[in-house]
C-alpha cells in the first residue's frame, strides 16, 4: 500500500521521510525534492511519473542509494541508508536493490550468462551455485537459449531481459527501473514488461520505476506524479490505505 | 580466480591497442635490459675486483712506467702478500678491428695475484718454459679460432713495432661468468728482450694481495710514503678504485645510461598512462554499473590496475626474452671492446620490478579516477 504523506506504518518496506534534494549548478540552487514522503509496502509495484528534470530520477537514485539526500530520511527494510558510509551503502546495494536501466547497461565483453553472474561474484557461492542461480534468473527472463550470447548479439529487447535477469539474481529486497521501456519497440516494451509484472506477481518483487509511458505506467499497481518536488497522487489498480493512500 | 575472466575480457576487448602497449613495454624493457647490461660492463671491473688487491700505477699517469725495482721495496712493506706486474702490450692481430687487450705479465706471481683466471697447471708449466709462449682467454681463443700449439703472429704499436711470433701454450677461463676472458698474457723476459734500450726494467703498473683486505688503507699510504719524492711517484689504490677511475675515462657512462632510463621511463610511462586514461574513460559508465550493482571502489581501481600490470607483466616479459637472446649476440658483435657483455638475473629481476613499477604507476591515477567517480554522474554519460 503506498502512501506519500508521511503517514505510513512502521511495517512499510519503504520508508521516506521529509526528503529533500538540492543540486547547486553554478552559483544557483536547484531544489528538485522538498519534504517528499513515500511509503511502499512489500510487493508493491509504483511507478512514478512527471516531466524531464521534475526529479524522477533523481528520487531512484537517492532510493537505491547511488546518490545521497540533502535532508530527510530513507529506510529500506529497517535499514537506515541516509547515514551508510560509501562503503556500506554499496555493500547495502549489493544486498538489497537490483536496478534495471533504460540503457541496459550491460558489459559488451561479456556474454548474457557472464552479465547476470556479476553480482553473484561478490557473494561467497560456489561456481556451481552461481551457475544454477544464473540460468534460473535467464529462464526466468525466457532466455534459457541466449546464455553464451554477447550483447552485440542480442536484441534491445533481449539485452533488457538480460538487465533484468541480472537485477533479479541475487533476489534483491527491491528493483529499481530507470525508463526500462524507453528505449525498446512497443512489442518489446509489452515483452519486458510482461516479465516485470510476472517478477511482482509471481514472486512477490517490490518493484519501482520511472517511466514517461502513461500505457506502461499503467500496468503498475500505482502511479505518483512527482510535481514541484513533492509526489502527488496517480490513479490505482489495486486497493490502497483509506488515509493518505494514492487513490 | 573468480574475477579474472572480467579482467582479461576487458583487456581483449582492443586487441590492437592492446597489441601496441605491450609492444612499447617490451621495447622499452629491452633497451632497459641492454642499458643495464652495458652499464654492468663498465662497471664489471670494480664489482670483480678482489677485495684484498691493490693497484699501483705511475702517480703521473698509468701510460709512465714505475721501475721494476720497486718490486723489492713493496714487497718489504708488511702486509704485503705476493706482487706482480704488467705492461700494456697494444699490438695487432691481422687488422686493426681485432682488439684485444693483451698484457705481458710475470709468470712467477701472476696466478697467485689473480686465482680467479684458471689455467691447467699443465698449460701453465708449458708456458713459463716457453719463451714465447702465451696464455689466452677462452673467449678470445674461440673469437679467433685459436687452439693450443697454434703459432699467431701480432704487430707491435708500441714497442718498437715489428712483429712478434706466439705459441699458444694455454687457455684459461673465468671462474664466474663475469670474470673477463678476453686477455692474452705474454712472458715478460720475451717482452725484455725485444724492447727499446730505455723501456727496459720499466713496468707499466703493480698488482698486489694483501694479508688481509682490512690494510689496504694503510699499505696503500705506506707505498706511496716510500716513493714519495721519487722521480716516479706511485698512486695506489684498490683494484675496485682502480677500475672506477678506468671507467671514468670514457666519461660519466653511468649517468648517461640513467638518463637515457630514466627517459625510457617517463616516456613508458605517458604511453601506458595515457592508454589506460583512454581505456578507463571509454569505460565510465560500465565501471558505474560495476559499481552500482555492488562493486566497492576499492574492487574497481583493482580491475584497472590488474588491467596495466598484466600489460605491463607480459610486455616485459617479452621484452626481458628478447634481450636474453640478444645479449650474446650483440657481444658477439662488439668482438670483445666491452669484455664481459652478460645479462645477469639480477637485471633481470630489476627489469620485472621496473615493468611492475611502470604498470602500477600507470594504472594508478587512472585507477583512481574510477575509484572515486560518482555512480549517478557516470550513468547520465550513457
């Protein structure tokens, strides 16, 4: 149940609090987040929406702990992550998110299984271990048949399911999705999406993602719009808190 | 390891650049082998000097001869083991290409002074009954062909010119590998006997052994004491100072070799680091990746510079092969001017070590670079 005005439970996956984001460019202060609450609930899928530079991005990114908040709070699963060090927040990613791009982002030297195998190298699993966990997250992804394939020679639409394999293998607590349709054809977007969907239907992901598609926006369960800094309500697809819930 | 396959897929990924900064690493390392092999064989001299042996040459110059009587006179001074003497013999053989140095020697002391030149007592005793017998090194013998009982002809320079007829008699070798073996000793009654009235008695320079290496400070003072004042003053010095000041004559070689190095260096160096400048900038946003999924800074600056020290590890490593099968070739090549041409291990350890240096010192800054860059700056570069 996703709520944005401060008022959710101490039980919420997700928990922001007064956030707020300033960026200095040149000698001006750019205030992207002003006391922004969230509250998402385990299993939720939210997707937020709003126009370039409203701070969409910004807000994932601060969420999955790449970037860190000018005030405010941020607890993931009880963990406090505003106050990690460098260190530790990264070990916390490595834990805890798993981040799909819009780019895809895959290592060209890389075969598919090699991509989606690259977290699992900082765990102390066996070789046999990873390969079973890696050809689990590529079936998953239906491509059970691309493990030896370089990124070169798969599809845009394949490289993305390869970006969610990798996302997925290391069973993070959440997934953070950064426009991951944005750059695919309409038929691959339904594709990607379909597997996303599966990921918080089937098996309970709590997913998160930035999108400018109002048709992709759609397929999550709720939709906030990130407007002067501040979420405000979307609509819904499933039932949400009677007070401050996103109706 | 589990990380090599990322290590060695991001190196493969441009073969050609690849290609090309091994190859400047294993030129480089070459001409580094080469440098420090000619600068050991300058040097060569001091470090084979014996510990306990002096030098006595004319306090004028070593090209003015001390009389032979002053043998007597040294030898009384205590702590004086055994002395001997030579004089430069400078001749020819066939073309004026053929240098080798050649010395006449007094066959009474000459083993005892120098034990370190090996010769069969039989080859030995053959000589010192052979008034024109000689005693060649084993390198020279096999530059020229030369065989024991084979009669060779030299053409005087210096004394009076003319020619002079030699019996092989012996060869002898080194017992080190950097021991010089390009000498050819003759008897000094045959030299007496052929030389100008005025040279005769005169030797060019002493060589002596002391009791113990521990009084070569005060022999060396007590010798040049006793002919202070002379008409033929002494200098005496340690064969190892002996052989410095030698060097010294060709100029500052070991500063010139460092700083040809250290432009080898600086200039590996901008090459490497400027490759994996290239290379890691190319790279930004997968390193970002690496980074967001969970990669600790620390795991990135690794991935660079295992990347510039294994570039740096198989450049030089060729480079290092290549000098070994170079080395003799360039020895054979230089017919003897530099006597001891020889690629020790420990240039070639010193070789890795500078390899490693310059692949960690250019993997560093770029490394760092990675290091500390922001994972969100990085992404939008996309």
């Amino acid at each position: 149940m996703v709520k944005v005005d401060g008022s959710g439970s101490q039980s919420s996956l997700i928990q922001v609090r007064d956030l707020d984001k300033t960026y200095r460019r040149g000698g001006e202060e750019i205030d992207v987040l002003q006391g922004l609450n969230l509250d998402v609930e385990a299993g939720e899928f939210v997707a937020f929406m709003g126009p370039s530079g409203s701070g969409k991005s910004t807000l994932l990114n601060l969420l999955g702990g790449l970037d860190v908040p000018t005030r405010g709070h941020i607890t993931v699963a009880g963990d406090e992550i505003t106050h990690m060090s460098g260190g530790k927040l990264t070990e916390w990613r490595a834990r805890h998110v798993g981040f799909i791009f819009q780019m895809y982002n895959l290592i060209p030297v890389l075969t598919a299984f090699q991509n989606v195998e690259l977290p699992l190298l900082l765990t102390k699993l066996s070789k046999a271990e990873r390969r079973s966990h890696v050809e689990t997250a590529l079936g998953v992804v239906g491509l059970s048949d691309r493990m030896q394939h370089f990124p070169r020679q798969l599809s845009g639409g394949q490289e993305q399911r390869v970006t969610i394999a990798r996302a997925i293998v290391s069973d993070p607590t959440f997934l953070l999705c950064d426009e991951p349709t944005g750059d695919l054809d309409r038929k691959s977007a339904d594709d990607v999406m379909a597997i996303i969907e599966e990921l918080v239907g089937k098996y309970h992901k709590t997913v998160l993602m930035v999108t400018h598609d109002p048709v992709v926006a759609a397929r999550a369960h709720s939709i906030l719009h990130l407007e002067k800094g501040v979420l405000v309500e979307g609509k819904h697809t499933t039932p949400l808190s009677s007070a401050g819930g996103v109706a | 390891m589990k990380f090599a396959r990322i290590i060695f897929a991001n190196l493969l990924r441009k073969k050609v650049r690849l290609l090309l900064t091994i190859g400047s690493f294993a030129v480089a390392l070459f001409l580094f082998a080469f440098l420090a092999v000619v600068n050991d064989a300058f040097q060569r001299g001091s470090d084979v000097a014996g510990a306990d042996r002096l030098v006595i040459i004319n306090r004028t110059s070593i090209i003015n001869p001390i009389p032979l009587s002053y043998r007597d006179k040294i030898l009384r001074i205590p702590g004086v083991k055994v002395i001997t003497h030579n004089n430069w013999f400078g001749a020819i053989y066939k073309d004026e290409k053929n240098f080798f140095p050649q010395f006449v020697i007094d066959p009474e002391n000459q083993r005892q002074v120098f034990p370190e030149l090996l010769v069969s007592d039989d080859q030995w005793n053959a000589f010192v009954k052979d008034r024109q017998g000689a005693i060649v090194g084993a390198r020279t013998a096999e530059r020229f062909g030369w065989k024991i009982g084979d009669r060779v002809p030299l053409v005087s320079t210096i004394w009076g010119g003319g020619n002079w007829e030699f019996n092989i008699d012996g060869i002898y070798h080194g017992k080190l590998p950097q021991d010089d073996e390009t000498q050819f000793w003759l008897q000094w009654d045959y030299f007496q006997e052929h030389v100008p009235a005025g040279i005769k008695g005169q030797v060019g320079w002493y060589v002596l052994r002391l009791d113990t290496p521990d009084d070569a400070v005060r022999v060396s003072k007590a010798i040049d004491g006793e002919f202070a004042n002379s008409p033929n003053e002494t200098r005496t010095e340690t064969e190892s100072a002996f052989a410095a000041n030698w060097v010294k004559q060709f100029g500052n070689i070991k500063l010139l070799i460092i700083s040809i190095g250290t432009v080898v260096f600086l200039t590996l160096l901008l090459v490497t680091g400027n490759t994996m400048a290239i290379s890691v900038r190319e790279r930004t946003p997968e390193l970002a990746i690496f980074k967001a999924i969970g990669y600790s800074d620390r795991a990135v600056l690794f991935f660079v510079l295992a990347e510039s020290l294994i570039i740096a590890l198989i450049g030089g490593t060729i480079g290092l092969l290549l000098s070994v099968g170079a080395v003799p070739v360039l020895a054979k090549g230089l017919n003897g001017l530099l006597p001891a041409l020889i690629l020790t291990p420990s240039t070639l350890v010193l070789g890795t070590i500078f390899a490693v240096l310059v692949g960690l010192l250019s993997g560093v800054f770029p490394g760092l670079t990675a290091m500390h860059m922001r994972v969100v700056n990085a992404l939008r570069r996309v």
